[in-house]
C-alpha cells in the first residue's frame, strides 16, 4: 500500500514558528528601544546636572565683582542678590545667588542653579559661595613648624570673650610638626586643668592637603600635644601668594623702598602704606593715644623683605609694641565692662597689616614683649631669639613658610580676623535639590 505525504501540517509549523520568531523579535527591539530611551534619559539627566555644576562655579567666579540688588533671587528675598542665564553647547543654566555674612563678618553667597539638558530635561544643584579667608587659624605653617615646650595658642572674641578655643595650628606639612619636650611647660592656655597643667599647647591643628587625606601623625597628638579631638584635616593644601611690592605707597614719602625703618615711637599713620627694605617694630612703637587709629576696614600696612619685632628686656610685661588703645570707639561694646581685658580689643590686630615680600624673614629678637598685628610671609621664615628666658606675648595671626620657636611665647588669636580674606571664593556643600 502506498502512503501519501501531505506538506500540509509543515506549511502551518512553518508559520508558527514565523510568528513566534516575529513575535520574539519585536519583543526584544521593545526592550532594546524602551532600555535605549531609558539610557539616553539617563545621560540627559547627566548632562543636566553638569549644566547645572557650570551654572554654579559661574556663580562662584562671578560674586566677587557682583553688585547685588535686594530681592533679586525668590528664595532669598530678604537678602542682596543677583540672578543669571547663559548657554552652552549642550543647554543652559539659571543661577541665583544672594549674600550673607557668617559670624565673622565674611561673605558668604546661597547659589541655586537649574540646568537644563538640551533634550528639556532639567536637574537642580544648590551650594554656597565662601570668601576665602587670610587668617583662618592663629599660625598657619606651609612647609615646617617648630615650637618651643613653653608655647601655647588660644583665641578670644572680645575683651570679655578670652577662651573661644579657636586657637589653632594649621599645616601643609604635618609630619613636621613638633613642641619641644612634648609641649610641656605652656606658660598659658583656654584650656587649661583647674590644678594649673596645661593639656595641649594649641586649642586644635589641622593638616592640610590636596585631597584632605593628609593627617597629624599619631606621634603628634595627645597630651602636651595636638588634642586628639581637635585635630582634623581639610583640603586643598592652604595657599597664599607670597605678596609683591606695592605699586604706591605713602612711606618713605621720598619713594625710595630701599631705605630702612625703624619705630620706637607711637608715630605710626593710620590707613598708610609704607615699604621700607627691613623694618624694625620695638617698643614703644604704635599709633598715638588719640588717634587717628585704623581699622581692619582701613589698615595700616607695612611691606618689607626682612622684619623684626624687637622686645624688651627684663621682666616687664608692659614693653607693648602696638598695644591697642583705651578706647570703647575702637575696641567696642565690651571695653570696660566688668572682667574686661583692654589687651583683648577685638580687630586691633588686624589694623596693622604686615607683608613680607619674597623668601624674607621674620625675627622676634628680645623678650618679655607684648605685640599686636599680623603678618603674612607665606614664602618667609619666622624664628625666636633671645635666649631660653625670653618669653613673648602676642595676639594676631601669622602665615609663614617655615616657623621655628625656641622660645616661649603665649599666642592669642584674635578670631574677628576671620573676616579679613583673600578676595578669592571657594564653593562648600554641594547637592542636589528636588525641582521647583
């Protein structure tokens, strides 16, 4: 018997397996589409947020020279702002930004930037523009830091406020660090023990670095050192260009920046500008008693490539070299109140600005001195003379490349001086916000 074969039952296999691989198909080039739209969100929404980041640190170089208007940024509408647009190849961006002050007196900018993809998608960043500050901590070491056992930093507010425990060493070079015989024997301290020892010489260090990794070595902290649970860490590494000379000046009045100078007289000009080769600040030098006097608004400013402070001898406390004057118009509200401190005058130091040019240097020779001011030799060294008695007393801030103190001194750090900066910003607390 012959069986006859029928292709029929192949033909509709055929088809199904047609319609099943059409149907897988189309499946997968949904899913692949759907995961293609979801990824091209995703790098939309990535190039939205770096709009937005474009946005702020515009707004970060922009500050400095803005001329805020009160009310101009909607969600700051108490405070002086100013608001902007620009585009870029791939979308654009809105900034507000409005000024405060922190308590210090610096300015401190809220930014709120939206960027905006150009497929329309947009993310929000919000941040805050702060001045950079001159004096941020009491010493501030770039390279090397050696201080003598009987060294000690504090700070204070006021004539009243005397312990605000800001007195703090900062340093771009930790591992360099060290107080002689473990500072011990600290003449003074905020936060000394009710019997009279005294813990650590500073209130706090801390080790500055590119990427805030840098830390004060275990070797450095603890008692009669660093306190441990002050020592922290920040970055970038502290910089500060090393000042040049002054295209103007009022001192010499003869215009010739190489003569030298020396003061021992309250003969010091408020609000002027002298440069002089070396400079010699002893005691007795100052502002006269009834003024005029400047201010951190409006210093008085010395640049010179060597400088000394030159101290007294003996025993006595009062050889004052710039001491501030007794006066409630220049040192404020607390001058004269009960428990007040006239040596405290807050914001005296700051009116006396000294700038070292170059690799120059900064000696305190003698002892047993009081001094006020501050002073900026961030590519100069600063050393102590006058042998293992000499003892000095000094409120204001300093920035050097190098310090080495072999001497005891007592470092009071006058924290107003937070509000003096460089003109220069930085952005801090960075995030993303939710859209409007």
């Amino acid at each position: 018997m012959r069986i006859q074969r029928s292709e029929e039952g192949s033909m509709v296999i055929t088809a199904m397996v047609s319609f099943i691989a059409t149907a897988v198909i189309a499946a997968m080039l949904t899913t692949v589409w759907r995961d293609l739209r979801v990824t091209r969100r995703s790098g939309d929404a990535a190039n939205a947020l770096q709009v937005a980041d474009a946005g702020i640190n515009d707004a970060i170089k922009s500050v400095r020279n803005a001329v805020p208007v009160v009310g101009a940024c909607p969600q700051y509408p108490a405070l002086a702002g100013f608001t902007r647009t620009a585009s870029l190849a791939s979308g654009a961006y809105t900034y507000c930004a409005a000024e405060t002050q922190d308590s210090t007196g610096r300015s401190v900018w809220y930014i709120d930037a939206t960027g905006t993809d150009a497929t329309g998608v947009e993310r929000r960043v919000r941040s805050e523009a702060v001045a950079e500050p001159l004096f941020p901590n009491a010493i501030n070491v770039i390279a090397s830091g050696s201080f003598s056992s009987g060294f000690s930093v504090d700070s204070y507010k006021d004539e009243v406020n005397r312990c605000t425990k800001k007195g703090v060493i900062g340093t771009n070079s930790p591992s360099t660090f060290s107080f002689g015989n473990n500072g011990l024997n600290s003449s003074d301290n905020c936060q000394n023990n009710p019997n009279g020892t005294f813990p650590h010489p500073p209130d706090g260090c801390v080790a500055y670095s590119i990427n805030g990794t840098a830390t004060i070595p275990a070797s450095k902290t603890g008692s009669g050192q660093c306190p441990p649970a002050t020592t922290t860490t920040a970055s970038p590494e502290f910089s500060m260009a090393t000042p040049d000379p002054p295209t103007t000046y009022d001192y010499p009045a003869s215009g010739q920046s190489n003569a030298n100078f020396s003061c021992t007289q309250p003969n010091l000009v408020a609000g002027k500008t002298y440069f002089y080769n070396a400079v010699t600040l002893g005691v007795g030098c100052g502002f006269p008693a009834a003024g005029p006097h400047p201010s951190m608004a409006s210093p008085t400013i010395i640049y010179t490539t060597a400088l000394t402070i030159a101290g007294g001898n003996g025993n006595s406390v009062t050889n004052a070299i710039n001491p501030p004057p007794n006066s409630s118009a220049v040192c404020g509200a607390t001058h004269g109140a009960a428990g007040a401190n006239a040596w405290y005058c807050p914001g005296w130091p700051g009116a006396l600005q000294i700038y070292v040019i170059g690799n120059g240097t900064v000696t305190f020779s003698g002892n047993h001195s009081v001094f006020w001011g501050v002073i900026k030799a961030p590519s100069g060294s600063a050393t102590w003379s006058g042998g293992g008695g000499a003892q000095y007393e000094i409120f204001g801030s300093m920035v050097a490349q190098s310090v080495s103190g072999g001497v005891q001194a007592k470092w009071h750090y006058d924290e107003n001086l937070g509000g003096l900066t460089t003109g220069r910003f930085f952005g801090r607390n960075w995030r993303e916000e939710p859209l409007q």
